[in-house]
C-alpha cells in the first residue's frame, strides 16, 4: 500500500501502543516489558492536567463574576456627582456673596444679578444640572435654580448673619429627592426630601426674623 497521507510517513504506527488497551483487547500494549509501566499515559495525563487547569480559570472567573455582581455597589458615581457640582456651584455663590457684602456693606435687592456684574459668578454657575435648565434659561431669570435668603429679605450685612442661617437654597431641582442648601459658614448640605429642604429653609428664615443681630456667634468663619 502506498500511503496517500502526508502524516502517515512520520508516524511510526504500531499497532500496540498506540493507545489505552481497550477492554476487550487482549493487551499486548499492556505489558511492556520493564521500567515504565504507564508510557503510554504522560500525554493524557498533560491533558487532564490542562484541563483541570482550564477549569479552575474558569471556576475563579465565574466566582469573581457572582461576587462582582453580588456585592453592593459603592454609592458614588453617577446619583450623587450631580449633587456635589450643584453644592460646589452653590457655596461659590455664597462665597462670593460673602465677599461682595464685606466690600459694599450689604448686598442689594437683586444679589445673584449684582455678583454678577462685578464679576465675581458666571451665569453657569446659577446652574444645577440636574435641573435640566441651561444657560438661556438662567439668563432669562436669574434665580430659577438657586434662590438666595437674602433675595426674599435683604438683610445680609456681614457680621449679622448667623452661622448656623441657611443663606442660599435650591428650587426643586432633584425631582423632589432633595436640594442642597448652604449655610452662612459655607457649608453645604443635601437635605431629603425637598419637602424637608424646605421646611428648614423656612425654620431659618423664622428663627433668623426673630433673632436678628446674631445671637450666636457671627457668620463669618472657617469655610
Ligand atoms: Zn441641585
């Protein structure tokens, strides 16, 4: 016979030890004469071996992947960022509040318009984002995300304002979630819900009305 196949020229083919010794064989593979018994078994072993391995990579992945998706995710990312730049927008604002009272006296009717003319904001940064609103719209209104306090009652002089008074809040810019509001020291907070938010708002409108020349210490402070 001559041997059409290209492979069948380097395989030595015999017969005998070519594989396991089936059952019903009657083994002549199955005795070879001395030393290593199992020479017929490294390459099977290398690939259960390989395998097993496989498997394993395999097993670890479908482990990482269950843990990955069971554990609870880190708040962060994409829910709270847009709180954080509308607070970061806000306490400018109040800073920059801060700034123009101590240099004129007072601040006027109109505050987020005056900061404005003198530079010190931008009309982005009477935006919260996610209130959908866009430059245009502060433009056409000022104050229609942020309202400061002293827009409904001008009465911010530097020194008078408690620490403690909230000074600038948001309209309901979170879908009801929450807003944040910004104290008289700079501070920010979220409250939830907005409803809540506005409670307090007007709980330091009151108690500011009442106490007027701050009875506790003065609005001026860290930051
Ligand atoms: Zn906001």
């Amino acid at each position: 016979m001559t041997s059409a196949w290209k492979g069948e020229t380097t395989m030595p083919t015999p017969p005998s030890v070519s594989g396991p010794p089936a059952p019903g064989e009657p083994g002549a593979g199955s005795i070879p004469p001395k030393g290593e018994p199992r020479d017929v078994n490294p390459g099977r072993r290398q690939r259960n071996t390989r395998e097993f391995v496989i498997l394993c990579v395999i097993g670890l992945s479908v482990t990482a992947l269950a843990v990955h998706l069971l554990l609870p995710k880190r708040p962060g990312g994409r829910e709270i960022s847009p709180q954080l730049v509308c607070a970061a927008n806000m306490k400018h604002i109040v800073l920059s509040m801060k700034l123009y009272a101590s240099e004129n006296g007072s601040l006027p009717d109109d505050p987020l318009r005056a900061l404005l003319d003198s530079g010190e904001t931008t009309t982005k940064l009477y935006i919260c984002f996610s209130s959908g609103k866009t430059v245009r719209d502060v433009e056409k209104d000022l104050y229609v995300c942020f309202v400061p306090v002293a827009y409904d009652a001008p009465w911010w002089v530097e020194g008078t304002v408690a620490s403690n008074a909230i000074v600038l809040y948001e309209r309901d810019n979170h879908a009801g979630q929450g807003g944040n509001v910004v104290y008289a020291d700079g501070h920010a907070e979220f409250i939830r819900p907005y409803s809540e938010m506005l409670r307090r708002v007007e709980e330091s409108k009151r108690r500011s009305a009442t106490s007027q020349p701050a009875a506790d210490g003065s609005g001026r402070e860290s930051n």
